[in-house]
C-alpha cells in the first residue's frame, strides 16, 4: 500500500476483538521494523518489553478504567522504556556493535574509539540541557511511531497508551536496576465489529497542510 493511503486509513483504536490474536510471525515482522527504528547518532537508548497472553497481567495494575478493556482485550503489548540514565557502557555498546556490522570502513579515521567520542560529545550536549531522560525519551517516540506504522501495514491495529502508571510500572519491572524508565505502550490486536472509532463513524480530522506549514 502506498504510505500516503496508510496514513489516511490508520487509526487508533478503541474496542478490540478478545478472540483475534496476532499471529506469531506478523508480530516478529513488526518487532523487527520497530528494531531498525532510526535514532539520533545511532544510540539506539530503548528496551522493550513483550507481553501477551498471561503476562499482560503483570501490568494491568497500572492501566486506569479508561484504558482497561482495551488493554485486556487486545492480543500483544509492547512497553517502550528509555535508557535513563545514559552511560558509557550504552554508548560503547553501540560502538562495538556499528564495528562488527562493518560500519567502520577507513580504520584509520573510523573506529570504535573515535565513533564513541563523537557520541558522547552529542549525547552530554543534551545532558547538560535537558538530561538524557527526555533526549531518551525522544528517540522512543521514534520508535512508536515504527510501531504503529509497521502494525499497520502488517494489517494490525494499534493503541498508543500514554495513560498508564508509568512509576508503578518501573517499580513492577524492576527498571531502574536496568537503568530503565517507561515512556509508552503500545496495543496490538484486531478492532472489534463494534469499534467506535473506526473512520466511518469518527473521520480523521486534521488541519490544513496551509494551516501548519509555512515555506520560507
């Protein structure tokens, strides 16, 4: 499907059908164009988190009655959580694994060693102004976006769920011993016949590309 069509027909939803799960291999489908997600200098500073079936109850705690029965009735959870905070040992870690992909191609100029000054230059610019919590954070909206773009194409609906209990969450998973922080779920299923979001009955509204657009 063109992207532009897949744009215009995705949309988030609210009813899911409890008896359609996502089979196994479109889920690895999605999960691998959630994994090729770009990121700033290629850190990459996410973890995820798969839940479906019985370990979906690991989290429910942390969902508000708004968001419960989507949340139970949908077949796969993805919790996205942001390195925080950043260290060294993350930003090797992207080095080495760029040197055994073959990224490092001129040796004398690119190398594990140089590529991590470099990011570490770029990732205390951003320390020093915000933290690397809310850079981190940025980077793994990126990656929801993957989500819910690959689900779609994949034929698969997706929630992003913002309204959650995102200490709660930490605290069940143990994040911070990971140096971990929660930013988003995201639901994947199949939409319910009785969907009340579908764009039939609540059209996709939008502004003007002239209304927030201006070429200079």
């Amino acid at each position: 499907m063109d992207f532009l069509q897949l744009m215009q027909q995705r949309y988030t939803t609210k009813y899911y059908d409890p008896d359609k799960k996502v089979p196994e291999e479109t889920m690895q489908k999605i999960l691998e164009c959630i994994r090729l997600t770009p990121s700033a200098v290629n850190m990459q500073p996410w973890h995820f988190f798969l839940l479906s079936g019985n370990s979906k109850q690991k989290l429910v705690s942390v969902i508000p009655d708004f968001n419960v029965q989507r949340y139970q009735s949908c077949s796969h959870v993805l919790l996205i959580a942001a390195k925080n905070p950043l260290n060294d040992e993350d930003i090797r870690a992207v080095c080495s694994n760029e040197d055994e992909c073959g990224r490092f191609t001129n040796p004398e100029k690119e190398n594990a060693a140089n590529a991590f000054k470099g990011k570490k230059h770029f990732a205390d610019l951003h320390w020093r102004t915000d933290g690397y919590g809310s850079w981190c954070g940025k980077q793994c909206y990126i990656a929801l976006g993957s989500a819910l773009y690959a689900a779609a194409a994949y034929g698969v609906d997706s929630t992003p769920v913002e309204g959650f209990n995102a200490a709660l969450t930490d605290e069940l998973l143990d994040l911070r011993s990971l140096n971990l922080q929660s930013q988003v779920l995201v639901l994947f299923g199949y939409r319910s016949a009785q969907d009340s979001n579908t764009l039939d009955k609540r059209p996709k509204a939008r502004f003007a590309l002239k209304d927030i657009l201006t070429v200079l």
